[in-house]
C-alpha cells in the first residue's frame, strides 16, 4: 500500500502526472472523480477529463464521501486516483444552501468536520495504492473576502495533513514534477 499527493498550481500538469502514475503501476484503476458539473462550464472541463482518460479505468463519482468510496473501491490488486481534493473541499464547503459573511468568521456546514476526517482516516486503512490529485491556491496574495480566505487556509490544511499521510509527494509546475517526500514510483 502507498499514498502519493501531486499536487500543483492549475494547469500545472498534476493530473496528467498522477494519470501517467496510475498508467504506470500496472494495476487495476478507480479512478474517483469529485467534480459537480454545475454549470456548463463545469460540464465542458468534466468533459475534456473524461476524453483523456483511459477507457479501461473505472469512473466513481464521489462529491461529498469521498473517504467512505476510498474504503469501499481501494483493493490491493487496485490504485485509486482520486482528482481533486481541492474540488471536493469545495463541494464540502457549499453542500449547503447557506450564505456566507463577506467579513469575519466562516462556519463550514456541519459534513465538513466529519468527512475530512473520514478521509483522513481512509487513507489509514484503505487498501491498495492511492494516488490524489490536489492544488496549491495559497501562493498568491491573501484573498480579500473571508470565504476566500477561508477556502485557501483549509485547502492548506489539507494538503499537509495528506501529505503527512504520503509516502510520496510531488510538486508538478510547467508539466514537470518534482520529488517533495518520497523517491520514484
């Protein structure tokens, strides 16, 4: 079993790497999509993504549980690719219909909590290799609205906590990954 996070900028290259990782190992692929295609613009990305991936490999969806279909579709015989976290933590975050201060404190709907944790505590016990997909959003300014600010804060958070949790971590910019935590596949 290993756990590997590529993780990037948009349009760094990371999928495509984590892709090519998947490829690579031989096994049986799930690949774990978090994407909602709400609007036509999300249709159109989910779109492309699905005509560059390969034919054989098993598509889940999983908005909110990601954790729960980590432990239900990872096997030893079988990598999990799941892209991207930083897509489902935006999926956790607005579950909910609910409107969020433009200033001060972020209240995350009550799933937030328990199915970060849940997917912490997947990546402890899933079996098989699992290869997650994540982008860095906090190299820029600090955003202006709470909302913002929040979303770059916890993507960080996540990003360490599952990388505390990988064997290996690569950073990918201009399509070309480099080695974090970790060597070569």
């Amino acid at each position: 079993m290993s756990r590997t996070l590529v993780f990037g900028g948009a349009r760094s290259g990371k999928s495509a790497h984590a892709e090519s990782l998947a490829a690579a190992s031989g096994r049986e692929v799930i690949y774990i999509a978090t994407a909602d295609a709400g609007d036509a613009e999300m249709q159109a990305r989910i779109a492309r993504h699905r005509e560059g991936r390969n034919p054989h490999w098993t598509t889940v969806e999983a908005r909110l549980a990601l954790g729960h279909a980590l432990l239900e579709w990872s096997a030893p015989h079988r990598l999990v690719l799941v892209d991207c976290l930083t897509m489902w933590l935006s999926n956790l975050l607005f579950c909910q219909p609910c409107s969020y201060p433009e200033v001060g404190r972020i209240e995350p709907p009550p799933a937030f909590a328990s199915e970060r944790a849940g997917l912490l505590d997947a990546l402890d016990h899933a079996a098989g290799d699992i290869v997650l997909v994540s982008n860095e959003v906090g190299m820029g300014i600090v955003p202006q609205g709470a909302i913002s600010r929040w979303f770059v804060d916890e993507a960080g958070r996540l990003n360490q906590a599952v990388a505390a949790r990988c064997e290996r971590v690569t950073w990918v910019a201009a399509g070309l990954p480099l080695m974090l935590k970790g060597g070569p596949c």
